[in-house]
C-alpha cells in the first residue's frame, strides 16, 4: 500500500503579517528586509519542492481534500471562539489569542489545513492508505479550544481525530508530539480523557514557558495518558532515541492505540530559530522508523503524521523528506548537507549520559 500525501497551496497563502521572527515591527524591532514572521509558508513549499525535484512526490499518493466543516471544528472548539476567528478573518485578519496573527480568509485556509489532517486519518483509517503525511499549515499543537496561539489557529490532530471517531469509529490513539515545543493545545483537548494517549517530546521551558511539566500527567479520566518529556537544551540525536527508547514506546505499547498520529514539527533540528536542541534530519528519520516498528506491533502500521513547527527555512526540507522516505519505503538520492554538520556538533557524553539519567528517573517514577 502506497503512503498518502496531502497538500493543498492555498494552505500558503495564509499570511501572518508584518513581524520579526515572532513580534510584531515597532518601537526598536525593525521591519525585516527579506524575512519576516518565523512561521513562513517558505519552509513547507521548499519541502515539497525537495519531494518534487528529488521524485518522491511522484511516488507518493498525492491528494488535496476538503476543509473541516463548522460541525468538525465544534468537537473540538466552542462556539464563541469560532465566530471571533471567522469575524476577524473576514475583516482583515488580526489575533484572536496568543503568538498568532492571521490576515484575510485565514479561517477558511485554516480549516482546509485541519481538513488535510482529517482526509488523511479517514483515509488510512478506511484502509486507502497505510500510512500518511498532511502538510498541514497553519500549524495546529498550540492551539486551545477558547483561543489561538503560538501560530495555531485550529487544532487541526483532534478536530481531525474527532471526525474520524464519529465517521469512522475510531477508538484509541496515541498522538506523539515531536515538535521541539510542548503540544499544550493538544494535551489541553485531552487532558482529563482516557481514549487518547498525548505525549510531547520538547525542549524544557522553550514554549509556552513553564509549560510541559514531566508532572502534568492528565487529570481525572485521563491520569495517566499525558505524557511530557522535556529535554534539557542543546540535546541532540542521542537525547531524541533515549526518550523514545525510555518512555515512547514502552508507554504506547501499554496504552495499545489503534492508530498512531504524529505531531511532526520539525524544529528540534539545530539550526532552528525558535529553538536551542541540535537534532538533524537522521534524527527525524530514526524517530519515524521507531514509530512505524511501533505501529505495525500495536496497530496494524497505521501511522498519521502531520506537519507542524520548523522555522529554519533551508533545512526543514531535508528533515520532512527524511520523515516521507520513511513512512513510504523510498529512499530517493538527496543527501542532506547539514546532516554531517550537526553531526559534528553534537554534546558531550557526559551530558548524555546526563540527560539519559534524567530520563530513567522519570521512566522509574
Ligand atoms: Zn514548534
């Protein structure tokens, strides 16, 4: 069976108006020349342009699909929140929360971007596809169901999840969050549910700040199936593997979903602006074999990924295709330069051994 790949352009056409990095031009921060806000549509239209050039996308199973409708969003979101988003789109753009500016018709991109996220579990739920990649944007992980932010306009993965539990039946999943900031939108859907199993793999304290405790566990229904893991900053390659070897897999094994979805930010790679870890794009591959190992263990191979952070422009592509040569079985010829770089400047073995330890601690606790 092929793997599944879901894209749709007008996903970047969404803008985020004028900024720098992450605030908004004024006072001391200029306007910047040739940059602006971080989270650009560059760094997803350089990936499929990697996957296009290289003849992977040629490969794959490639659809569009239709946006979340206003019932799909409402599983997941209250009212309130989506007529505020939908009347400021309408006027122009704004902010409806925290981090996340958007400019004209950015609800309706926004819903097409959950719409690639909720095609694309249907569509392996319904057994089109073993596995899939939505290209979803913008992102989806930070936001909450009464607010945006951090660039998260919709929760695309649970408004996604819930349509295929109502259309579909789908029972358990486990959601594992690789994106080098905590999925606090998604850990907030579930926190006091037990039917989905929310992990976070993410730099201590990055974003949101003080945010993504080891001890935030779930709450009522749901002890226990909240699972964070915070690494310390400048953790590499090895930090990565040691988390998914310590905590990811024994716990998605006990939990025994019956789909696993990715949540596949790619920032955690070490030249990311919004981020201190120094991962590269054969940790991404490793990270999606583990998981795939995984799946075809605990649910017959169903795996979901889809996109989320990754804001260094030039080498997210070659972290995605990393992740999409996997998912797919299809090694293409492109060899990533930064690769051997960040191999080169990865920590000590003391600090490893460290954060290691750090991580049997929390495994035993
Ligand atoms: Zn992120």
């Amino acid at each position: 069976m092929t793997t599944a790949f879901y894209f749709d352009e007008r996903c970047l056409w969404h803008t985020t108006g004028e900024h720098a990095l992450i605030l908004p031009v004024g006072g001391y921060v200029q306007p910047p020349a040739g940059g602006g806000h971080a989270e650009s549509p560059e760094s997803k239209r350089r990936l499929k342009n990697l996957m296009d050039v290289s003849g992977l996308t040629a490969q794959l199973d490639v659809q569009t699909a239709d946006p979340v409708t206003r019932e799909d969003m409402e599983r997941v979101h209250p009212a309130s929140y989506l007529d505020r988003f939908k009347e400021m789109s309408d006027a122009g753009g704004g902010n409806a929360g925290i981090y996340s500016p958007f400019g004209s018709g950015s609800f309706e991109i926004a819903a097409l971007s959950a719409g690639l996220a909720k095609t694309a579990i249907s569509r392996v739920m319904t057994g089109g596809a073993q596995n899939a990649y939505a290209l979803s944007r913008p992102p989806g992980h930070h936001c909450l169901p009464e607010q945006s932010m951090g660039f998260c306009l919709l929760a695309n993965i649970p408004i996604a999840i819930e349509a295929a539990r109502a259309n579909h039946g789908l029972g358990k999943v486990a959601i594992l969050d690789w994106d080098v900031h905590h999925g606090n939108g998604t850990q907030a859907v579930y926190y006091d549910r037990a039917d989905t199993l929310t992990i976070s793999i993410h730099q201590e304290g990055c974003f949101p700040p003080g945010q993504g405790t080891a001890e935030e566990t779930g709450a009522g229904a749901g002890e226990g199936a909240n699972l964070n893991i915070p690494l310390l900053p400048g953790g590499g390659h090895q930090a990565y593997l040691d988390a998914m070897e310590l905590l990811v897999l024994p716990a998605i094994r006990d939990f025994a979903p019956d789909l696993i979805v990715v949540a596949s930010g790619l920032d955690a790679n070490a030249f990311d602006p919004l981020s201190r870890m120094q991962a590269h794009s054969g940790t991404f591959r490793e990270l999606t074999r583990m998981t795939m190992e995984l799946a075809k263990e605990v649910c017959a191979g169903r795996v979901v990924a889809v996109h989320e952070g990754g804001y260094a422009e030039v080498v997210v592509p070659f972290c995605g295709l990393a992740v999409l040569e996997e998912l797919s079985g299809i090694k293409t010829n492109v060899v990533d330069p930064f690769e051997e770089i960040t191999e080169g400047q990865q920590p000590a073995e003391d600090f490893v051994r460290f954060q290691r330890e750090r991580l049997r601690q929390q495994a035993a606790s």
